[in-house]
C-alpha cells in the first residue's frame, strides 16, 4: 500500500518537474530521455524498498501481538 502510493506521488511530481524545468531536453539531448528514465526507476525502486521495509515491521508488530494473546494464562512453563 505504501510503495504504490509512493510510486503513485513520485511519479506525478516527477512528471511536473519535468514539465515545469523542461531544459533537461536541450541540455542533454536525446540523453534526457534516458537520464529521465534513470531517475525514475532509482525513485520507484527506493519507494519500493521503504513498503517493503514498512511491510516486514507490521507482519512483525503483528505476530508479537498475537502471540501475546494467544498464551493462556495459568498455563506457564
């Protein structure tokens, strides 16, 4: 949920940016279209890895909080 919302905003507001400061093209030539690319992936790939991270605390905090309520009380070893 996490990474596509990410990726999801990432990718608009690198859309505006390119829009906005659109000397990336005369700049670079047609290296703009590949550097654009880069960035893109290096950002969606970021996003990508922090859900990822985001995911594996929760399954975490979800497995420590349900093993806390499935101990019966009385029944200690």
């Amino acid at each position: 949920m996490i990474a596509v919302g990410g990726w999801i905003g990432l990718s608009y507001l690198l859309a505006i940016y390119f829009q906005d400061f659109s000397t990336y093209g005369k700049s670079y030539g047609s290296f703009g279209v590949a550097l654009a690319f880069s960035i893109w992936l290096y950002w969606t790939g970021f996003v990508i890895l922090v859900g990822a991270q985001f995911n594996s605390e929760l399954i975490r905090e979800y497995k420590a909080a349900s093993s806390e309520t499935s101990a019966e009380p009385g029944l200690a070893a």
